[in-house]
C-alpha cells in the first residue's frame, strides 16, 4: 500500500472510531493511527485542521452549537420546539420496545421512532457546516431512521440496535453530503467548460471583427462539435461571441 492509500484509510479509520465516540477521538488513538505515517509537525497540523471541518473532537466533543448558521439556529430552535410534545421512554419502556421492534411488532417500531427524533438533531449537528442545511440534514436522518427502524427485525442481539440505527443514520447523512459535493463539483466543471468557450469565442471575435460559428471555433481550438454545443446550450445559449443559428 503506497502512502497516499495509507493516508485514507487512516482518515477513514479515524472517522469510523469517531462514530462510536460521538464524534470524539481521543489523542492516544490519534497518534496511534498516524504513527505509521510519520507525519511531520505541518501534515499533523492539517490533519487536526481537517478534523475540526468535519467536527471531530480530538480529546473532547467540539462546541457545535457555536459553529451553526443562523439560518440552522432558527431552524434548530423551531424543531425542537416542535419536539417538546414527544412522549418520555424510559429505559425500561425502551428495551421494551426494541424487543418488540426485534419481533417486527409495529407498536415497538413506533415507540423506537419516537425516541430516537431526538437523536437525530443531535447527529445532524454533528455534520452541520459541510455545505447542507441542518434542516437537510434532518430531512435526510428522519427517512434513514425509518428505514433502519424497519431494520431491527432482521437483527439478532438487542444490544447491536443502537449502534446499527445511529450509524445508519449518520452514513446516510455522509451520503447526502458526498453526493452534494459531487454536484458541486460537475457544476464547477461545466461552468468551466462555459468560460473556456466563451474565452475562445471573444478572442477569435475580437481577431474577426465579428460573432463566430461553433463550426469555426471547432477548426480553431481542437474541441470537437459536440463538446462546444454542450457549452453553447449549457451557457443559455447565451455566449454573445457566438452565431446562435436556432
């Protein structure tokens, strides 16, 4: 394994104890993971810097409270609100529930519902400030926790159930994160691509004193036809440098 494939497993190593620890590494484990790397005072530097991104506590959870938007804050404030009416399980009522959720009996289902909105605000915090709205994020949760509560009846060990709901939570709250960054990322490239043409288009108009063909900026920079209609439409059909032939 080169060091760069090193690296990212360690990363992910690091994410996945995290998970069990609310978030939470603590620096012996942090070193232990690293040690392999060798990393000097800079890269150790940027990896806590990374950490802090992604809110990982490194020794003791992060104050994320501290970090939320105000648009998150009102959010947060309203569906908590929201939330007040939520009937109290205690752990007696809670167990209950799970070993009926375990038989597939819709009643422990609901109750388990019910316990765990809560927890999901609380693990929505844990990926706010990553480019989706708190409000997103619980959106995304509260479907994951339907979907790993209609889980349970195919486990086994009663003990095994919150570690599968919690985490199935927050992996689905990665997912919607990642795919977001994705999206961005193709944005970023077409838009891109659209300044590229119009960059070649306003300087061979400029040279000619008028608009020119897709035909022409094809023979003139090497892109194929295709590709620079892609930009064309993708731009609104709006490069003024360009003859609009519709």
């Amino acid at each position: 394994m080169n060091q760069e494939m090193q690296f990212v497993a360690c990363i992910e190593q690091i994410r996945e104890i995290a998970k069990e620890q609310n978030n939470t590494i603590s620096e012996e484990q942090l070193q232990e993971i690293l040690e392999p790397l060798k990393l000097n005072e800079v890269q150790m530097d940027t990896i806590y810097q990374y950490l802090s991104q992604k809110n990982i506590g490194v020794g003791e959870p992060v104050e994320i409270e501290e970090r939320l938007s105000h648009e998150d804050r009102n959010y947060l404030k309203d569906y908590e609100k929201e939330l007040e009416d939520l009937p109290e399980i205690s752990d007696g009522e809670l167990r209950a529930a799970t070993m009926a959720a375990l038989n597939q009996e819709q009643w422990g289902k609901e109750q388990l519902l019910l316990y765990y909105l809560p927890r999901v605000i609380d693990i929505a915090k844990l990926y706010s400030g990553q480019g989706v709205l708190l409000e997103d994020l619980v959106g995304e949760g509260n479907v994951a926790l339907a979907t790993a509560v209609d889980m349970v009846g195919a486990m086994e060990e009663i003990d095994e159930v919150d570690s599968m709901i919690v985490k199935y939570i927050m992996n689905c709250m990665e997912e919607a994160i990642g795919q977001l960054e994705e999206e961005r990322k193709i944005e970023e490239q077409v838009l891109d691509k659209v300044n590229l043409v119009n960059e070649k288009a306003k300087e061979m108009s400029e040279d000619l004193r008028r608009k020119v063909s897709l035909q022409e900026l094809a023979e003139e920079t090497g892109m194929t036809l295709e590709e620079l209609e892609e930009a064309f439409s993708l731009s609104g059909s709006k490069i003024e440098y360009i003859e609009n032939s519709n």
